[in-house]
C-alpha cells in the first residue's frame, strides 16, 4: 500500500469520525457510524470500532484501501 495522505488538523486530537468526513473518506456522519461498527476501519492496523476514538498528529487509518495520516494543523 502507498505511503498515507496527510490531512491537517485544526486542534491537538479529533474523534475518528469527525476525521473520517475531514479526510473525504466518508460522506455523513451515518455513514462513519456504519463502516466504524463494520469494523472496515483500522487505526495504526488495528480494527477501530469507537467512531470517538481520539486521534492525534501520526495516527493512521485506513478505509477501502484509502490510507490517511493525522498531520498536525
């Protein structure tokens, strides 16, 4: 898999599925509730089933092949 894409955050951490609509991953919040509890995202390679998972700058995550990084703002 490629390396990830750096999405830029505005405070220190951010709930997964707030970064999941920042990162264009996901189009509603609905939609981040669904694929979360279906267990198709992963954080640093782990399945992640918390949408209030806190991340920080360095976290990556990983939806459909899509990988994404937290970048500091």
């Amino acid at each position: 898999m490629s390396e990830p894409i750096d999405v830029p955050i505005d405070d220190d951490a951010i709930r997964l599925g707030q970064f999941l609509k920042l990162a264009n991953l996901i189009d509603s919040g609905s939609e981040a509730k669904t694929v979360i509890a279906s267990g198709l995202v992963r954080v640093n390679d782990e399945v992640e089933l918390r949408r209030g998972r806190q991340l920080h700058a360095g976290d990556v995550v990983v939806l459909a092949g899509h990988k994404v990084r937290v970048a500091a703002g």
